[in-house]
C-alpha cells in the first residue's frame, strides 16, 4: 500500500513536469542603431506600411544611402489594396529596382519583416510572381544578402517620409 509521502511526492512530481505554467515574458532590451554600408557601397532600407491587413493607409517606402551617411535616394509610394507582407515585399522590390537603374553597387540590403526574409527563401504561394521578380533582381545585383534589421534602426525611412 503507498505510502501518504509517495503518493504526494509523485503528485507534485507530475505537477512540476506535466502541467504548463505560465511563465513571465521575459524581456531582453538590446541598443540597436542604423549602420552606415561598408566604404563605397550603398545601402537600401524599405518598409512596406498598412494599417490593418489589408486596411487604411498602404505605403512602401525605402531610402538608399551611401557610406558617407548621405541619403542618395529614396521612394514612397501608395496602392489602393494590399496586405502588409505584400507591401514588404513591394517595397523591396522597388528599391532593387533603383539599385539595379542606377547602378549602385555594391549594396547591402536591410528589411525590417523576418516574414518577408522567410518568403524569399522558402517562397510563399500568394506572393510567387513578386518574390520571383525580387529573386532575379537579386541575381542580378551580385547577391546581396536580404538582412533584417530592427524597426528601430529603421527609421531613417520613417524620417525620410
């Protein structure tokens, strides 16, 4: 016959293991901050904006910069109905094709959707035809990396717009 002490040593054994407890969100602050490219190179910063999914305001946005720090060219634009990936990858596209028009190479690319990052490389049935088109203009532009950035070291596009 068990034991009192087993059977409740076993008890809070399973409540311990067994049962989820919420835990508090812990929190990490970390300093983030724009970076300038590396000499001679440029880079692009884009955001795609809307205000629900699809909603109100729907903007895309980018700036390109110069190792100097100058704002060499930048872009906004507004559409009448898009999702808020949509606009990311929008957005990005609009700024491979200034590089590529302008011929601003080499360059460095920053988004600030871990989603949109994700799209390019595993792809995204929705979104096939403008995922191709940044793909190819990729290619095109020697490969540069798509990196994500905070939205914090973003806004030198917001500044901008």
């Amino acid at each position: 016959m068990p034991s009192f002490h087993n059977a409740y040593y076993e008890a809070a054994e399973y409540i311990l293991l067994c049962i989820k407890h919420n835990k508090p969100n812990l929190k990490t602050a970390i300093a983030v901050w724009w970076n300038p490219p590396w000499g001679g190179s440029y880079k692009l910063n884009t955001n795609g904006v809307c205000i629900g999914n699809p909603g109100r305001e729907r903007r895309t946005r980018g700036v390109i910069g110069n190792a100097n720090v100058d704002w060499v060219l930048g872009f906004c634009n507004t559409f009448s109905l898009a999702t808020n990936n949509q606009l990311k990858l929008l957005a990005l596209n609009e700024g491979l094709k200034l590089i590529e028009y302008n011929n601003f190479l080499p360059a460095e690319v920053n988004v600030d959707s871990m989603k949109a990052i994700n799209m390019l490389k595993n792809g995204n049935l929705h979104y096939n035809a403008i995922l191709d088109e940044c793909r190819s203009r990729l290619r095109r532009l020697e490969a540069p990396v798509v990196q994500h950035c905070y939205r914090e070291q973003n806004q030198v596009v917001n500044a901008h717009f």
